[in-house]
RNA sequence: CGAGGUGUGGCUAAGUUUGGUAUAGCGCUGCGUUCGGGACGCAGAGGUCGCAGGUUCAAAUCCUGUCACCUCGACCA
C-alpha cells in the first residue's frame, strides 16, 4: 500500500470542492440522512446528540438569567398571521398552509409556525395587565417550518429545530438590556463551548427581521470564507405590543404599551461548528460539545488480556467525569482510527500488547493527530489537559483564520477586488442608504453582515456613493 | 420561480447512441485467518433499471407524460 494515500477517501478535499466537501462530512460523520421530502433531513444519532448537547448548555444558560421555558402550538391561524403588517409579508411567502382537517375543510386556514411572535404576543395579550407582571422571559424549544426553495442539511432546511425567546418588558431601556443580554448570552457559548469565534453588531435595515425595531446578530466567518448568521437578537420596541394590544398598567395607573424581544439559534450553528472546525479527514468537534470526547481502540484485541485492559481503561476515562466510548468491534485498527477521525471525537487512546506490556496508552488528538504516551493510571488526567488545550487551539485556530481573512478598503475597486478574489469579509464604511447595499449585492453578491459595536473609521466617505458615511460594516458573501 | 444536469441492489457507477439472459467495485451476512493507519480467503443475500402510459415478438435502452433529487441564479435564518 502506498505511504502517501489519503486515509479517508470518502471526503471530497476541501480546496477542490466545499460545498461537497460539507455533504461528504455530514453523510459520513452519519449526523443526518435525507428524508423522502425535499428539504427536511432525519436527524441521525451522532447529529441529534450534538443537538442534545447544544440544548442542555443554551438552556442551562438561559434559565441563569431567569429565563422560563413554554410550549405553543405549531399551528398559527391566519388572521393572527396578518395581525403585524411586516411581519406577515416578511414570512408570507415560505409558509406550509393546512387548509383541511381530516375530510373537513377548515373555515380559516392554519399556518404551520415559521416563528412564533404570534403566538407569544396574543398570549401575552391575554395575561399581562399590570406592571407587576412583567417581565414575561419566555422561551420554547421546537421546530418551525419555512417552505424553502433551495436547501442544505443544517444550513437551510424546510424544517429545523431550534429555540426561541419572547420576551416582555414595562420599558424600552430593559428591552433593549434584554435584547444585548441574549446576544451576549450567545456569544459567550459559541466562544466557550462550540470555540467559534464571532462579530457581534448590528443588522442594517434591509437585514433585519420582519418587524423588528433592531436586529443584532453574531456571524462566524467559515473555511470557505463565507459568512454564517449564527445566532439573532431582536428589539421589537412596541410595534408588536401596539399590533396585537399588549398593554398593562403601571404605577402610576397609566396604560402603557410592553416593549418587546426575541432571540433565536436553531440547528443551523451545527453547520457552523463543521464548517469552522473540520477538516479533509471529516468533522473536528470541539471536546466541550462533543457527544463522545474519546474513543478507545484496542490492538490485536485477539491477544489475552488487551480487551480487559481496554475496558478497565474505558471504566477509569468513564469514572473520571469523561464521555467515553470502547469499539470493540471486529474491524481493523485502522478502520477504527478513520471512523473516530470522520465523526471528529476529539480524542482517541489506543492500547495494545506493547503498550500494556509498559503500563502505557497512546492519547492521540483529533485536530493534530498529535500523539501522547501516558501511563495507563494516568490516562484520564492527561486526558482532561489534552482535551482542554484542544479547545483552545481550536479556538485560537478559528480566530486567526476570522482575523486574517478581514480586510479593510476605502475605494470601491479593492472593495469589490478583495470580494472577487480573496475568501473572507471586508469591512467598509456606509452612508445608511439601502440603495447601496443593493447595488453593492449587484456587483458583488456580498451582503452588509453587522454594523459592529466596536467601529473604525476607514474613511469619511460611503464605499459605494462615496456621500458622508455612517458607519463601518462587515460585509462578506453570506450562507 | 428561471437555466442546466441526474435518476440502474445500501453506496458509486458501466450498460442507453445501434432494443435481445441485469453487470462491476465498495458495503452487507456466515465461517476462518488477521489486528500500531480503512486486512485477507471461501461461501452467500440483495435490483418491478424513479413513476405512468405507448411502440415492439422483445424496452434499462425508442416515444409521450410525470415525479424526485443535484448544481448555478433569484428569495430567505
């Protein structure tokens, strides 16, 4: 066999195809399988429990800032649909409708939810009178549908799971606190436990949400470049409250509009994560999210005593807090070794005759293949510090490629230079005006990604009409 | 929704031009030998050729219709 051949051959290599690359990954790495229906995807073991995992952490960070979590119903009747003029014609035309309800026709059609602000502001409606009862911070788990035409497992399906904050406050100033608190709250988990690094700032106008009074957003930037929306914020002001009539009285027995907020991620952050983090060999997942942190591989298992040894270590790792897993299958070595690598564990131990022999494993890391031989009674320590300075490299990896793939141009032609030639984000100023970011979307398909907190000031002119400038933007081609 | 492309065992394809027994590799099952980077031998299982009509003695192959999926645009988290 030749020394040189590629170890997984199923994966397109990135740098001849993404986009293939990507679905070889998610096909390989078994996270999802297509479904008979065009754009919703079987969400498969490996790819549900990084789901799990993602819930169980986002949730645990909600409820520290007092989140409560609800159910609603998936089905929204039409009239309420209508209720908020931009809102309607925001989603109007990727609804799924149902018009019929076993052999009777309904009276008045039922949307399947593609969100549920809805929903939330006609119960809040009914059940916030006074001051006293606010705040309303609610959240729910589910999925909601949105008829897309083109579609890409995690990235954009018809249907996808996700989770969704409404939330309703006596002022505008809390609303807005809650709205920043939310992105943050976002942030610091893609930063921390997924090791994606982010923008944080401000949706334009024309990127904003349907109704939404403000939009704040964190984009991660992918190894092709492009950017990911990964998470949303909205500040509705009042203009729902005003729409649906969710008033209270306050103290001083005045009647008074809420102000409201909304804040979502959904499954489409697993893209994310592949797409930051993977490499030719499949998916690298960061070991704070990973449903299985390690995958122990016996050699010659045949021999007495390799398997008992195996499984005594597998024990110990288990023990310790690690989430472990034995293969134990009658595939070769080097099969395991491909399959721990293409569903990105982030670490694997391997222990034969030899290395039982010297009361020794070999702990070998995913996103390196860097290989460390440890004491057996040491393993799960060692283990744990591996595991921990993956996280970060991997972190530190994602920043470095974010930072050095964001340009800075002050004259139109290295502007649309950089985005024709160079992967990545470029950040210009702007006037404000919509006409621009349609004309530079016409001569460049990039779009305006955030307004960021943190502004520069590149020139004094807009990049495109070359007016007074507003503000600095990130601008990159977007998923 | 516009423009292209593809549908043949679980997967990837050959066969379609010129109609004549349904093919290969991988994967899967059983037994045995192996095991430090996708091992090997032997024996097996598995396909109404996307679907519906039509032409023909005979259709994966020709004709008509239809559906699904993929890629690129437009639209959107």
């Amino acid at each position: 066999m030749a020394k040189d051949k590629k170890l997984v051959e199923q994966v397109t290599p990135m740098n001849e195809d993404f986009a293939k690359w990507y679905t070889d990954v998610v096909k390989n790495a078994e996270l999802i399988e297509y479904s008979g229906i065009k754009g919703c995807m079987i969400l498969r073991p490996n790819g549900y429990a990084i789901w799990e995992n993602i819930q169980k952490e986002l949730d645990r960070r909600f409820k520290e800032t007092g989140v409560e979590n609800v159910y609603m119903p998936m089905f929204i009747p039409e009239s309420l649909l209508q209720r908020e003029k931009d809102h309607v014609e925001g989603f109007a035309p990727e609804v799924a409708w149902v018009t019929q309800g076993g052999n009777e026709e309904l009276a008045e059609r039922l949307c399947v939810r593609p969100t549920s602000e809805t929903l939330f502001c006609d119960l809040y409606s009914n059940i916030v009178q006074s001051y006293r009862d606010l705040p309303k911070v609610y959240n729910q788990w589910c999925s909601v549908v949105r008829w897309e035409k083109t579609t890409r497992p995690f990235l954009r399906t018809a249907e996808f799971l996700w989770q969704e904050g409404h939330t309703a406050h006596a002022t505008a100033e809390e609303a807005e606190e809650r709205t920043i608190q939310m992105l943050n709250v976002y942030a610091d988990f893609c930063n921390e436990v997924l090791a994606i690094p982010l923008l944080k700032g401000k949706k334009t106008d024309k990127e904003k949400f349907a109704g939404a009074h403000a939009t704040y957003t964190i984009e991660a930037m992918m190894h092709d470049g492009k950017a990911l929306q990964s998470g949303t914020s909205h500040n509705f002001g009042d203009g729902f409250a005003k729409a649906f009539g969710i008033q209270y009285l306050d103290k001083n027995n005045k009647l008074s509009y809420v102000h409201q907020t909304s804040w979502g991620m959904s499954t489409r952050i697993i893209g994310a994560i592949i797409m930051v983090h993977g490499d030719d060999s499949g998916l690298v997942l960061p070991p704070r999210i990973a449903p299985t942190q390690v995958m122990v591989i016996p050699i010659a298992m045949q021999k007495e005593g390799v398997l008992d040894k195996a499984k005594e270590l597998y024990d110990s790792l288990c023990g310790a807090g690690l989430r472990a897993k034995l293969d134990a299958s009658d595939k070769s070595p080097g099969w395991k070794f491909s399959e721990q690598e293409i569903r990105g564990i982030p670490a694997r131990i391997e222990i034969g005759p030899k290395d039982i022999e010297a009361g020794q494993c070999v702990i070998v890391r995913r996103d390196t293949r860097e290989k460390t031989v440890v004491p057996i009674s040491e393993a799960a320590e060692r283990l744990k510090e591996i595991l921990e300075n993956e996280q970060q490299d991997m972190y530190d990896r994602a920043y470095e490629h974010l930072h050095s793939n964001l340009y800075a141009a002050d004259d139109y032609e290295s502007f649309k230079d950089i985005i024709a030639n160079k992967p990545g984000f470029v950040k210009a100023m702007w006037c404000g005006d919509e006409a621009c970011e349609l004309k530079i979307k016409e001569d460049t398909t990039a779009t305006s990604r955030c307004i960021p907190f943190e502004q520069e000031k590149i020139s004094d002119r807009c990049i495109c009409c070359n007016k007074p400038a507003k503000a600095m933007v990130y601008w990159g081609k977007a998923y």
